[in-house]
C-alpha cells in the first residue's frame, strides 16, 4: 500500500482568498476590494463574543 501524501494546512487566509474569489466571480467586483470587506467585517464584530449554552 503506497504511503498517505502530507495534506496542506488550511489557514483563514486561505479560506478569505477563497469566499472573495467566488463573490467576485459572481458580483463582478475585484478580489481586493472583497477580501477588504470582509477583514473590515471581522474587524468591526471582533469585540463581540458569542453567548454559549
């Protein structure tokens, strides 16, 4: 049986350039200016904590 290849870690960074890639092939706008949208998002509601059970 061959040896299992080493998977590539997936970081938040990736993960942005992914989501803003989709949206800007759907909306027509740039990359930069969504993956700039969503750094201001997850700036704004960094201070809010989620309530848990």
């Amino acid at each position: 049986m061959p040896a299992r290849k080493a998977t590539k870690t997936v970081t938040k960074a990736m993960i942005y350039r992914s989501v803003a890639s989709s949206s800007a092939i759907e909306t027509g706008e740039s990359t930069e200016v969504i993956e700039r949208k969503l750094e201001d998002i997850k700036r704004r509601f960094a201070k809010i904590d989620l309530v848990r059970d």
